[in-house]
C-alpha cells in the first residue's frame, strides 16, 4: 500500500477500497491456508500468547535458546572426545565444535550470553590419556 489517505475520506472506508481493489488483482490468490479457518480463532487467549508463540518459534523443539544449546553441545562433545578411542577422534571432535564455536561468537546467538571459548585441543587430548581427570 504506496498510497496515502485522501483528505476527508474516512479511513474505514479508504482501507475497505484498498482491501476491494487488491482482491481484485488477485493480491490475496493462493495463499496458504487459503479458505481455511485462522488456527486457534476463537480460542481463548492467555495474556502473554504472542510472548510465547515467539519463543516456540525461535527456540525450536529443544526449548532452549540457542546459545544455552551449544553450551550443552560443547559439554557433550568434550565427554566424546574424552571417550574417544583414538586421539585423531577426539581431535576432529574438538575441531568440528570449536569451529561451531567460533562461528557463535562471530554471530551473536539469542538466549543468555555465550560465555564458551573454543577448548584447547591438545589440553584435550592430555587429559583424555591421562584418563580425562
């Protein structure tokens, strides 16, 4: 809508001629859900629905926000690596998560802020023969 309101026209009316004129284009052809009812209308709403329909779409099927999920990805991969049965296994774990890392950091995460630092690999690997104490 690149127009503007004539003066003394009433907006109710203006905005009914633009709704008219773009279904008449065929603006509103083949959308989704076309002709099917709005989910959830008339359903009662809570009063913060929109604040978590939001979050559900954002945080994913975890429930966390991302930066809390590769905190805990980054805990995982340190418990494989130090299980691994080779040291070059546990390198390309290490490897493979401080990239997604370092990634992170370059682009800031939603959630709480990201306070990992990608692991020292070698420290890694140490700890891992030394039986990971």
């Amino acid at each position: 809508m690149t127009q503007r309101k004539p003066p003394g026209m009433d907006f109710e009316s203006w905005i009914d001629r633009q709704i008219r004129e773009a279904q008449e284009r065929g603006e509103f052809d083949g959308l989704p859900s076309a002709g099917k009812p709005l989910p959830g209308a008339g359903a009662p709403l809570e009063e913060d629905w929109w604040i978590k329909k939001k979050v559900r779409e954002e945080e994913g099927a975890s429930g966390l926000p991302p930066s809390l999920v590769l905190r805990k990805e980054a805990e995982t991969a340190k418990a494989r690596a130090l299980a691994a049965a080779t040291e070059a296994e546990a390198r390309a774990i290490i490897g493979e998560m401080n990239a997604r890392i370092l990634d992170a950091l370059r682009k800031p995460m939603s959630g709480p802020p990201l306070t990992l630092m990608p692991f020292d690999v070698d420290e890694i690997v140490r700890e891992r023969a030394s039986g990971g104490r």
